[in-house]
C-alpha cells in the first residue's frame, strides 16, 4: 500500500506543469559568495564607478564585477578580478573557473559553459587593504579617534580638578 502511495506522489509531481527559472542576480551571488574564499584573488571587481564607489561607501555587493547570461539550461560567466601580486594566474584561473562550475552545478542544476575571466589589476595584500579603505571607513575612524580624544581631555581636566580641590583643602 505504501508503494502504491509514492508510485501516486510521483505521477502527480510529474503532472504539475510549471517552470524553474533563476535571476541575474541569484547567480551572480552564488558566483560571489564561491569566489570569497580562493587563495590568490583579492576582489572581484566593478570597474571604475564601482571602485568610486566603493572608496565612498562600504559596499559589501558579492555581485560587482560579475556579468552572467542564464538561459534555461546553462550559463555563460563574465568575471573582472584583481589578483594579488606573486600569484600564478593561471591555476587561479582553473579555480575560479572550477569553483564556478561546482557551486552553480550544485545549487541550480544549470550548466556552466562559458567562464571569462578579465584580470584588471595586480596588486599586494598591502596595496588592496589600503585602497579598500573607503572614506566612510575613514570618517568613522576619525570621529572614533576624536572621541577617545575628547574623553582623554575631559578626564585630564576632571583630574585637575580634583587635584585642584584637594590643594584647596589642605590650605585651609
């Protein structure tokens, strides 16, 4: 009875008609969130008016700098990296491209039959950190300062004060 029961569930799953269909934007945060952890790649990146960007605001957007093309079955990737200085690009290139294909395979089925990858920059751990750091970041870090500043004054006073009233009382 059991048997008979799946052999039903199967045969009206397959009668319910309808269609899978993923957005631009699903596949480029998969993508995204699979390259954040690969050896050798610093960013993906947006270009121009996305790095402007960037240096004015934090922007954590997994999806800049990747263009995908999703047809029904299978995809094509366009991938802008910066890479970090002393890597050999090809083997990260064979990784970007295997870690594409596993995490798209197995998250939407689709294909992926096409991995472009267009190597914008070079540069060292040092030289990103520090072109990552937006001017957000920078008045952040500015106005903390001036608040350990400010506090660092008002107790310098506060203690003067005190010393000033203990001086005061022992004159009496």
């Amino acid at each position: 009875m059991a048997k008979e029961n799946e052999k039903t569930q199967e045969n009206s799953q397959s009668e319910i008609k309808g269609e899978l269909t993923y957005d631009q934007k699903v596949v480029q945060k998969i993508i995204g969130m699979a390259l954040s952890d690969i050896d050798g790649l610093l960013t993906v990146d947006g270009g121009f008016f996305s790095n402007l960007t960037d240096k004015l605001v934090n922007n954590d957007d997994v999806t800049s700098g990747i263009n995908v093309e999703v047809g029904k079955k299978q995809v094509a990737v366009d991938v802008d990296i910066v890479a970090e200085y002393g890597t050999n690009i090809s083997k990260l290139y064979d990784q970007i491209k295997d870690k594409i294909y596993q995490r798209v395979m197995h998250m939407t089925g689709l294909e992926v039959v096409e991995v472009n990858v267009n190597v914008v920059d070079v540069k060292t751990k040092a030289e990103h950190e520090k072109d990552s750091t937006s001017l957000q970041d920078k008045i952040s870090h500015a106005t903390d300062n001036m608040g350990k500043n400010a506090k660092q004054e008002g107790k310098k006073a506060q203690d003067k004060m005190q010393e000033k009233n203990s001086s005061n009382n022992r004159v009496k």
